[in-house]
C-alpha cells in the first residue's frame, strides 16, 4: 500500500485480473487501513479488511471533504453505519454540515484521529491535502461511486496518476469546506471573528476544529435532521449572522423535520447526537439547541461563552443527558440573560449528573412548565417541572439567577436564599458565589493553556 489509496484503485480499475488481486487480498487492504490511520495495534481485528477500510473514511484520503463526505455517505442506502475520521487541525466552514440520512438507522462518527498515531507533521498534512484533492477508493458496492463529467483527457491522467497539481476535481472544486495552517486560519478569520473568545492558542492542535463563516443569517455549524451522529474529540466555534436562536442559530441544532412525518412510508425517526470530548462555542445563539423530539447525549464535554443558553431542550418532548461536563458563561450576550441548560415546554426528560453549571447568565438550570401545567398550581407545576429534571452530583455556582430556577416556583426569596448555601439532596452544590471544579478534561486544558499566555 506504498503508493497510496489513489494508486490502489488506478490497478484496480487496469484489468480484470488486477481487479480480482486487489480486492481479494486481504493484506494490502489491511496494510491500507494502518496507512490511513483506520487501524492500529491493540483495536479489535475486523472480519474483513476490505470492508473495514470502506466503513472507516479518513478525510482528505477518501474523500476531499468533510462535507463531501457526509453528503455522500448518507446518500446511501445500502449501508447504516460509517466512520469518518479527520486530521487534527482547523477547518473553515461557509454552509452547515448536513446530516439528513435516507435511512432511519443510519449512524455516522466524526472522530479526530489521535495525534500520537500520526505518523506526519500538521505541516506536512496540509500539503498533502492541497495537493491531492481527489475521491479515492469509493466502493461502488455501497452505492457511494460519485460520478462527474469529465474530459477523456482527465479520466486518462487520472488514470495513470499524472495530472498536474493545479487540476482540481469537481467536488473539490465546489467543496466550501477546506483545512488551512493554524497560522493561515487565525490571518484568514481574525477581521470577522475576533469575537471568538474561546479559540485555543495556536500550539493546540489536538482536535478538529471546525470554525464557522457563513454569509446567511440564522445558520448552525452541525445540522442534525435524522439518523445518529457521534461527535468524538472535537471543537466547533460558530457565528451567525441574525438573532433567531430558536431554530437555526446554534452550534448543533437537532432537529427532526417538522414537515415530514414519513420517509418511505416510514414515519422519519427523531435525530440523536452524542458528544464525546466536544468543545462547543457560539457567539451569536445556543451551543446545543435540541428541538421537536431530538436527543443528545453529552459527555465529557465543554460548553462555554454562547451568547444565548449552552443546551436548550424544546418542544416535541426533545431529551438530553448531559454527564461529566462543563456548561459555564452562556447567556450573558442576550438581553436579560440566557440559561446554562434551558428547559422548554413540551420538553421530555432532563438528565444532568456530575456536571459544573456556572458563571452562566440567567439560572444555571431553567425549567418552564408544559403548557399543560401553566394553568395549575404553582406546587403542581414544581412537580411536573422535577419529574422532568434529574440533576445529581453537581456544581451550580454564581448563576445569574440562581442555581435552579422553576418558571412556576413559589418559594419565597428568604427560603430560596437558604436553599443557596449548601448541598441539596441530590448532592448538587448550590451557591451564589465560589470557584468551580472543572469536570471535563478539555476545560481543564484549555484553562491551563490560557494561563500560560
């Protein structure tokens, strides 16, 4: 696999017979999967090599894109499961990342390949991709053959892999997402997103940072429709122009499609997201915003500096879970101020255990009564409000609002400011002022790497 996944499918496609020893030999598609960081000593060996490689998707390898990527793997419908994993560094986004499957069951992870299995430098990576911004080994098997009209001319050179540098393939050519040095990227953004207080120093090159530049207003970074998607060890720092933050102006927005009850006959699955090591910012809305009967699940995860909440749970009985996790400054760039973890109406199940909520501008914890309740007894709206908010083990401090705050609430401000001093009897630390315990390994990072600028 010394020649790469570009010179594998050229032999591939020579003859029959080069066809048949490609694909049947199960050494050279493992070797590929170790080249292309999809395998390493100690992961568990797969039944087969060939199918492996064609699960796990590296970008720039496979695919010129992210974007390109996700379009076409979700376009398929003979496969419901793919990895997609991408270098460290940081990318430019101008248009949403789309996750819109046909099928219900699908599933797709975005991971970042660890830096200690990277055998090249960041440096050394960003030539690579510039200049080889091809589609490689697409299994056409899966449906995921991406055909373009192109001169005989181009399908000769590439071919026999001697087009010059400056031919640019099609989808790349109309990819608007792209990686860039650090430095480049910082020069590039500086003069629109200056505002982006959270970005980590240059030297921090561990995950893939997605950053946003979009012309239209009121658009997320992640666009979450249906299917599952699993964020692992990733950052993602949005701006948007315009102000509506209840339904597109968000870092992640999950939602299922309101005007579209079915899919083939099949009633559309509510969208899932798990966010495992994720960084989350946005300066302009919500960091997680979880609509008409989405989910989520976080965990171990930093959530901070959103000028609107950090999660809002909506309507449509939208549930998350939300674990080992710091959810801290959000809200304070909207007027009256914006929640750590907001709960809507109509909302399902909220649970949050072992978490840091603080610093945030409103409540760290804002649940409002369904619609149902709004017109009972304040005592029967705390009921129905705590049946839907499980919050154990945490640490709410300096809140703007207080710690928790139930929209029907009659608790007098005498007993509310005794309930500020202690432990309740989840084991939360409720507290008007303090210094708060970070939970999540990338808080405590990056609060380290700030301290020694």
């Amino acid at each position: 696999s010394f020649s790469g996944p570009q010179s594998v499918q050229s032999l591939i496609c020579t003859s029959k017979k080069w066809k048949s020893i490609m694909e049947s030999n199960a050494a050279i598609w493992k070797s590929l999967c170790q080249d292309m960081y999809k395998w390493s000593d100690g992961d568990e060996i797969p039944s087969s090599w060939k199918y492996h490689y064609q699960q796990n998707l590296c970008v720039p390898y496979d695919f010129s894109s992210v974007r390109r990527a996700l379009d076409v793997v979700t376009a398929s419908s003979k496969t419901n499961k793919v990895r997609i994993l991408l270098f460290p560094g940081n990318y430019t986004v101008c248009e949403p990342l789309k996750v819109n499957p046909v099928r219900n069951d699908f599933e797709v992870t975005l991971e970042t390949i660890p830096r200690n299995r990277l055998k090249t430098t960041s440096k050394e990576f960003v030539s690579i991709h510039q200049n080889e911004k091809t589609l490689f080994i697409i299994s056409k098997d899966n449906n995921w053959a991406v055909h373009t009209k192109k001169t005989l001319m181009s399908r000769i050179k590439e071919k026999i892999n001697c087009r010059s540098s400056s031919t640019v393939s099609s989808g790349a050519r109309s990819s608007m997402t792209k990686i860039i040095t650090s430095n480049e990227f910082h020069q590039e953004t500086a003069h629109r997103n200056d505002h982006l207080i959270g970005v980590p120093p240059l030297r921090q090159q561990d995950q893939a940072t997605f950053m946003m530049e979009v012309r239209k207003p009121n658009r997320p970074l992640m666009d979450v429709r249906r299917g599952q998607l699993k964020l692992v060890n990733m950052a993602f720092f949005h701006h948007s122009l315009g102000e509506n933050i209840w339904w597109g102006n968000s870092a992640i927005y999950i939602c299922r499609p309101p005007f579209s009850p079915s899919l083939n006959g099949k009633v559309v699955s509510a969208p899932h997201v798990v966010c495992d090591s994720v960084n989350i910012q946005s300066t302009s809305g919500r960091g997680i915003n979880i609509v008409n009967g989405g989910s989520a699940q976080v965990i171990n995860s930093y959530i901070h500096d959103c000028a609107a909440s950090g999660i809002y749970v909506g309507h449509g009985k939208s549930c998350v879970s939300v674990s080992k996790s710091d959810i801290v400054r959000n809200g304070h760039k909207m007027p009256g101020g914006h929640s750590g973890v907001c709960m809507e109406h109509g909302s399902g199940k909220v649970v949050v255990s072992d978490c840091n909520i603080s610093y945030n501008g409103s409540a760290g914890i804002l649940a409002l009564p369904s619609p149902q309740s709004a017109r009972t007894s304040p005592i029967t709206q705390n009921t129905e409000l705590r049946q839907r908010l499980d919050a154990s083990n945490s640490d709410l401090i300096a809140n703007g609002m207080g710690p928790i705050r139930l929209h029907g609430s009659d608790v007098t401000d005498e007993e509310e400011e005794v309930a500020l001093q202690g432990r309740d009897n989840n084991n939360n630390l409720l507290t008007a002022s303090g210094e708060a315990i970070y939970r999540s390994d990338l808080a405590a990072q990056q609060e380290t790497d700030e301290d020694l600028f």
